[in-house]
C-alpha cells in the first residue's frame, strides 16, 4: 500500500495520525498532517483525489449537523476524521467551505 501524504504539504502521514477529509457520497479523498493544512488546501481550491476512509467513523448524532452552522446533513456531507493512535475523531459539515472556516477558527478548540 502506498504512503498517505498531505494534500497540502506532501508529508508522509501515518495511518494513525493526522487527518481525512472525506466526500463520501462522490468517493472524494484528501489527507492533512495538521489541522491548518486544511485552509490553505480549501483557499487554493480544493484537490480531491479519489478514494474513501479505510475505516468508517462510528455514526453518532452529531455528524447528523454541520460543525459549523448546524444544518442538517445528508450524503454529500463531508467528513473530517482525526487520527490520534486509535482513536478516530469525527466531525461532519455542509460544505468543503464550512470545513475550512472551522478548522481556521481552531476546529473543535474554538
């Protein structure tokens, strides 16, 4: 299998670190080292590859809304999944936009 490598920066990224952007309903993949890849990434608008998670999140109501202005979600939400060690953090959004609002505003440590 080949490395991940940070769809912005070009770091090597392992399997259980950093983070997976997801647009699940059109099989669309990218990978961060950081957090703050993300915005940069959506800024010079956004270069998908294709692809999806090796490992589904676990559905929880919260990734029902949008992290970032609480709309409901359908299919074509997009996903973004921390990986720290075992652990898979989940949150959900309306939009590759609202993603990179939220992760520019310090993600879930506003």
């Amino acid at each position: 299998m080949d490395a991940l490598r940070c769809s912005w920066c070009g770091v090597e990224i392992g399997s259980d670190e950093g983070y997976r952007a997801a647009e699940q309903a059109g099989e669309r993949l990218a990978a961060f080292c950081r957090l703050e890849h993300v915005v940069p990434w959506a800024i010079q608008g956004p270069h998908w590859g294709a692809g999806t998670l090796a490992q589904e999140p676990r559905e929880e109501p919260g990734l029902a809304r949008c992290a970032h202005c609480d709309a409901a979600l359908d299919e074509t939400r997009v996903l973004l999944v921390r990986h720290r060690g075992e652990y898979r953090i989940a949150d959900a959004f309306c939009s590759t936009d609202h993603m990179k609002t939220w992760a520019a505003a310090g993600g879930r440590w506003q």
